[in-house]
C-alpha cells in the first residue's frame, strides 16, 4: 500500500469511523495529477478468513455505474448516432402509450433526472429473482418483499411495465429534479438498440478497456473467476451488527443503473478522464467537449448543489469545481470524486449497504487540502419554529421503490425516521430542513396549491404524502 501523506490523525479517525459504522472493509484512494497521495485498506474484504482489502479488490460501485451510462450516451453523440436533446419515443417507442408527456421526454431529461417520473417500482421488480433468493433482504433500508408486481427480465418487459404502470407524473419535463433510476433504465436500452450491442459491451469497450480498467466489469461469472473479490455484508435492521451475505445482487434489464463491479485503481484511472479533459492512461475516452457538458451543472437540485449528467457537481468547492457520486446497493456503499481544477480525485468503496461512505473520503480529502478533517464547504443560518407550526410537515411518505419515510414531532422538535433510524432536523429556510449533523442533505417539503404538504424531496427523490 502506497501513503505519501502523512495523515496517522486521519488514520485513527478512519479506524473508529469504520468500527461506529460496522463497515467490514474499505478502500481509500486519493490521486492528485495522476500521482498517488493517499491509499490505505480499512478492515477486510473477508472477515472470518481475515483477508485485507487492496487497491485491486472487487467491490460493487452501485449507482457510481450512472456516470458509465452518460458516458457511453456521449460516446454515441460523437458518433453522430444520438443527441442529448434527442426526445426518446424516437428510441423508445413503446413509451408513447404512457401519454402524451412522455414524447416531451429527451435524452438530457434522463440523464439529468429531470423527466418528470417519480420513484417507480421497475427497478424492484428487475432485481426481484436476487431479493426472492437472499434471506438477507429483509434487513436492505428498503421495503422490497412486499411488492406483487412482475419479475422484469428483459428490456421489452421493463418499457411495458413503464408505459402501462399507473403513475403521477411529478411535473413537466425539466420542471423538477428527483432521483430515477427508471430514467437510468431506459438510458441503457437506448444505449443498446442505437449502438447494437448490449448496453454492458458498449460500456467496456467504449469506455472501460479504453481506460486501462483491467478489473471493472458487469459479468456475474466473473466475480467466482477473480481471485481479489469482496464478500459482501448486511447490517441488522436494528443496527446492532452486521453478518455475512454472500449473495451478490442482479437486474439483468438495469444494469446501466448501477450494477457495475470495479477497484479503487480503476475508478481513479477512470476519474482522471473528467480532470483531464477526457484522456485517461494517455488515451482518449471522450472530447473535450463531452466531458464540459458531463461536469456543467446542467440543474441546481439543493442550494449549491447540482447535477450533470450522472455526477452531481458543487461548482463552489472551497472555490474549485468538485463532480461526486456514491452508490447504495446490497453489500455496497461507495463514493467517487474528483476535484476538476486541481485535478485531484478520491474513492472509497466498502462491502455493506448503508453507511456514509462518502463522509470518510470526504475528510480525507479535506486532509489532503490542508483543512480541518470535518470543514465544510457550506454554511446554514438555522430558523427557529414553534412546535405548533412543524405540525404541518408530519406525516407518512412512500415510494413505490421500497423507501417509508416518517416525519413526527418529538420532543417538539420535527424529527425523520427511516429504515429504522431517526435523526433530528433544523430549519433552515421555507420548507427547508436538514438534520442536525448536516451530514445527509437537504430535505425539502413541497405544498399543494391550498398550501398543504403534499410530498417531500428526500435523498433527491420526490415522495408523496400517503393520504390517511
């Protein structure tokens, strides 16, 4: 393991952070100009046999595979073979019976999360013959055994289930932003049927061959072939310890989504496209160009916070651009990002579901800049509100893929639970609200036109008011 930063404070932070956490292994890797300033391996990628974790262990990078999908859209947008404002009944027909919005719909709109779905159950029932196989389920942050719908195995059955499910679109296209792994969907099947190959070989040959990324891949039978691989793990539901759960999780029809499989060295190789103006190892990926629309923030989602396509993007970090991205799957909690002008680049990826990966490397980086290892690039002015009036923002919010959130008053303070965890918010504006520790986002509550909650934004996904 290479360390050319002497971080041992940061080290013995780590160690506890892990053990708070029950994280059983993780990787850190942080580059600046392609040269190695931080790695270091945390706990073990197989607890009973004590394996350590490297920079070359196989873990899941979970919704990280985003940035991939738009990659490969802009590959084919220089082959002059799509464009992002393309709408996509052009690709996808078969959406047209959905209504007449969905043929206002365009590429740009999915890659941005502006398309107007809310949070549909596709991608439940596309991974539905891995959750029926895993006992684990029961304890992933999300509700998914309770959901009668069909298996979805195929591209054909995932555009019938979207074009005939019963849905509210949430707005007009471009109107709000909230988190689809539907719209991601789709990007692969446009990906396919434009290029001809299946989504997963675009991908590696357009994108991660090019790279140099050597162990990054979406084959299942490759993870019994390679001899570095994770094993994975599930946190308890109640949080009280965390066991072995080997099973790795499968959407044969969504894996543009986030089902790719990679190693901190390659995800640094991969990162550098975006600081390096799309050359990765001497080769270039995409165009200059390509990479500028990438990393524009095409769409403001928090205050100072935005998206680009498939990287969320601050473009006032310690007043440097910083593109990121994390990841929450079964057995993955990972977290990418690169620091554009100074080009520097980090990740960290772990082998169990929720915890806040993304916090650690966040304060690694803070190290490796010369700052306190929890500064933060923004600041909040907290309102004071009666416990009176934070009775209109109670309530029971649902999502069809799976994610029960409650907002209740206790102790005369507004607090949110969800998958058994509660945390304590803060005013922090009009129907703006973050927990106390300013760690999990921006929560946002939206009104009806009687000035009624009527859903809220959490974890970037619009949610509604279950109707008692």
């Amino acid at each position: 393991m290479r360390e050319t930063v002497a971080v041992e404070p940061f080290d013995k932070y780590a160690i506890e952070y892990i053990k708070k956490h029950l994280i059983p292994g993780a990787i850190i890797g942080i580059e600046a100009e392609g040269q190695r300033v931080y790695e270091k391996g945390f706990g073990y990628r197989n607890v009973a046999q004590q394996l350590p974790v490297t920079e070359d262990t196989v873990f899941g990078i979970a919704s990280m595979t985003k940035s991939f999908t738009c990659a490969g859209i802009m590959k084919l947008q220089e082959a002059g073979k799509v464009s992002v404002h393309d709408n996509i009944v052009d690709y996808l027909p078969e959406l047209k019976t959905s209504g007449g919005q969905v043929e206002r719909i365009t590429i740009h709109h999915l890659m941005t999360h502006t398309a107007g779905y809310p949070p549909l159950a596709t991608h439940v029932y596309a991974r539905k013959n891995s959750i029926e196989q895993d006992p684990s389920a029961k304890d992933y942050g999300l509700d998914l055994l309770n959901n009668p719908g069909p298996h979805i195995e195929t591209f054909d059955e995932m555009l019938a289930f979207m074009a005939n499910d019963d849905f509210e679109w949430l707005g007009e296209p471009g109107q709000f932003y909230s988190y689809s792994n539907d719209s991601y969907g789709l990007l692969g099947v446009i990906i396919s049927r434009v290029s001809g190959q299946p989504y997963e070989q675009f991908i590696e040959e357009n994108i991660l061959k090019p790279a140099g990324m050597k162990n990054s891949f979406f084959d299942m039978r490759l993870l019994d072939e390679k001899e570095d691989v994770t094993t994975l793990y599930m946190k308890a539901k109640d949080g009280s310890h965390v066991y072995e759960a080997p099973l790795w999780w499968d959407a044969p029809s969504m894996r543009a989504v986030g089902y790719l499989k990679s190693t901190a060295n390659d995800i640094l190789r991969y990162l550098e496209m975006y600081w390096n103006e799309g050359v990765a190892g001497g080769t270039r990926i995409l165009s200059k160009e390509s990479i500028a629309q990438m990393i524009h923030p095409h769409v403001e989602y928090e205050p100072g916070r935005c998206y680009g396509y498939g990287l969320r993007i601050v473009p006032d970090y310690f007043g440097s651009t910083l593109i990121s991205h994390g990841g929450g799957l079964k057995g993955v909690s990972s977290y990418m990002c690169a620091i554009v002008e100074k080009k520097k680049a980090g990740v960290i990826l772990t082998n169990v579901s929720d915890v806040p990966a993304g916090d650690l490397l966040m304060n690694a980086m803070n190290i490796t800049e010369g700052r306190e290892l929890d500064a933060s690039y923004s600041t909040y002015e907290v309102l004071e509100i009666d416990a009176e009036e934070l009775q209109k923002f109670t309530g029971s919010f649902i999502s069809s893929e799976g994610m029960n959130v409650q907002v209740v008053l206790k102790e005369g303070k507004l607090t949110i639970e969800s998958n058994e965890v509660y945390r304590t918010l803060k005013c922090i504006g009009k129907n703006f609200f973050i927990d106390e520790d300013e760690k999990e986002g921006i929560l946002q509550f939206l009104e009806n036109g009687c000035g009624e909650i009527e859903r809220i934004v959490y974890g970037g996904r619009h949610i509604m008011k279950e109707i008692m």
